[in-house]
C-alpha cells in the first residue's frame, strides 16, 4: 500500500532526511511502548527530531544514532507511563517493569541496537545494562527465564513497527517534513490535551442553587401556623388528643392471662412445683447418696437395744446369782 506524503521533495540536508526517515517507524513504537501512548510517543518524537536537527551538523554521522536515541528517550512526555487497564498482548504488560528496565529492553528490539550501543546511549556500563536487561526480561514465577514469552514480545515489537497505520504514517512523515524545514511547533503530531475553559455562566448557576437551597432550608423553620401559603393553601396543625386506650389487662381474659404468665411452666405442673418446694432436701439428699454415706438400719427380728448404760446395783445381783449356782451340788 503506498502512502502519500507531505511533500515529493525532501527538505533539509538529504543526509539528516534518510536518517530521520530510517528511525521514524522504529522511534515511534519505541516512544509509544516506552509512554504507553501512541499521541504521546508521536508528539516526544517530533520534540526529539526537532533538537535532534541543529546538532546533527555539529556530530560525526557515526554519532547520530546514539544521540538521537539518548534525546528521544530524555523527552519529558516519555517519563511517565501510562497504565493498561487491562493487558492483551505482551507488550501491554511492559508498564510492570521500571522506566530503566524498559528503557534497556527497547533500546534492543524496537530500535536494534547492540548491547555496546544500547549502554552508550544510557550512559551506563556495559555490565549495568546488562543487568538492566535481564532484569526486563520476561520470567516465570518461580525466576526462571520464559523463552517462550520473550519470543513473542520481539515478534510483537517488530510486527506493530512493520504495520503502522497508513494515517499515522501520514501524521509521522509530515511532523519529520516540517522539523527539516526548521519550522517550530509544528512537528507536534498530537498536542498535549488541555484542560476545557469552564464556562463563564456555571459559577452564577451554582450560586443561584445554593441560595435556594438555604432559602428551602430556612423555611422548614418557619411556623405552620404563621400564615405561611403552602402547595394547597394555608395550612394549619390540628393537634387532637388520643382516645384512651383500655387498660392492657382487660384486653385478655383469665385463662390468657394465665399463659402470659412468667411461671406458668411451674403453674401447670402442680408436682413440679411441690417438688421445687423440696429442692433444698433433695439436694442435700442427692449428695449424701453421692457421697456412699447411708444411715445404719437395725434387722427387722432383732429388736431395738436400748442405749442406757446399766447400773452398778444390777451388775452386782447379777454376780451373786452366778455363784450361787456354781455352788450348788
């Protein structure tokens, strides 16, 4: 599919047009990925091609790439990311990691860097970029590192900078047109959003409600009885007594009565109530038998001793009569 653009002849120096049209594709999804949005990615390269252009004619063009890259990921509009609510696809889920992870991992898929020129354009060593990108590197949950997954990250990265929508392509080639001609402010292919005027009539209207709101407010202080016209008319309180109410025992009968009754459990089991008379009795009772304690009964053909100690005088007849029969022949 061709895509129209701007202008058929190029406009400033042909080397810095080739260059700047060789990293558009690459430094759009690059900005896009790195902000989370394409309207901002677009707007921070165009800033980027924009201060890019008067320092190219003062740098060896062997020093273009990494100074171009180093000024587009410096744009302020790539310094904060913004969130998916949701994640599709993998490259939805570069917002986990940190602006510098992400930063190093794109730097080596979107704009194909070696590691020597990715840690370059950071300004870091060789073995902190490193570090950065296996830190940005998809993994398991356990720590291992996910091939699979980072597969289909780069397979992403590439495919989104391959197929670029034909009117974004459009908006890309006429913001880089516009930086080649030295024109300024116009290579901003999506402004920044600004924040909508209020409308001069919207503070008289909310005035307007909150004096109505009190004059309604005061008015239910005002007397019903004071004259005041309401929906219907002037309308009064009548305040009447209430007829009085019998007697609560005399809206039951006896036998009702009887039921509502607290202890009517113990009213309806007349044993049950003696029984509770004896509470004390029984309990003490229980316990004894509890206890093994039983009082002595004495046999019923044995009859009962008296406990009477006997007395010195019977003692002594009793002796007498004893030798008195050993005596006898």
């Amino acid at each position: 599919m061709s895509v129209p653009i701007a202008s058929s002849r190029p406009s400033g120096p042909p080397a810095l047009s080739a260059f700047l049209r060789g990293v558009e594709r690459r430094g759009a999804v690059l900005a896009e990925l790195q902000a989370g949005d394409a309207a901002a990615g677009d707007a921070a390269l165009a800033d980027a091609m924009r201060q890019f252009r008067p320092e190219a004619a003062h740098l060896p063009m062997a020093d273009w790439p990494r100074r171009f890259w180093a000024l587009l990921l410096a744009q302020p509009r790539l310094a904060h990311r913004t969130a998916v609510a949701v994640p599709i696809e993998a490259t939805d889920r570069l917002g986990e990691l940190g602006s510098g992870p992400r930063a190093a991992l794109l730097l080596r898929v979107a704009a194909g860097l070696s590691e020597e020129e990715a840690a370059s354009v950071l300004g870091v060593g060789l073995s902190s970029y490193r570090l950065a990108l296996q830190r940005a590197l998809p993994h398991h949950a356990d720590g291992r590192a996910d091939p699979l997954a980072w597969q289909q990250l780069r397979e992403q990265i590439h495919r989104r900078i391959k197929t670029l929508p034909p009117e974004r392509l459009v908006r890309l080639s006429s913001a880089r047109e516009a930086v080649l001609r030295g024109e300024s402010g116009a290579g901003d292919a999506a402004p920044p959003p600004t924040t909508t005027a209020r409308p001069c009539w919207l503070m008289p209207l909310l005035w307007s409600l909150l004096a109505l709101c009190m004059l309604a407010m005061a008015a239910t202080f005002l007397p019903l009885g004071s004259g005041v016209q309401g929906v219907g008319g002037n309308r009064r309180v009548e305040i009447e007594p209430l007829p009085e109410a019998d007697a609560p025992a005399a809206a039951y009968g006896e036998e009702a009565g009887l039921i509502m009754h607290r202890d009517f459990a113990l009213l309806a089991d007349p044993h049950g109530e003696a029984a509770a008379q004896d509470m004390e009795f029984n309990s003490w009772l229980a316990a004894q038998q509890a206890a093994g304690v039983t009082a002595p009964t004495p046999p019923p053909d044995q009859p009962l001793q008296e406990d009477v100690a006997p007395s010195p005088v019977a003692d002594g007849i009793a002796s007498e009569t004893q030798a008195e029969t050993e005596d006898a022949p």
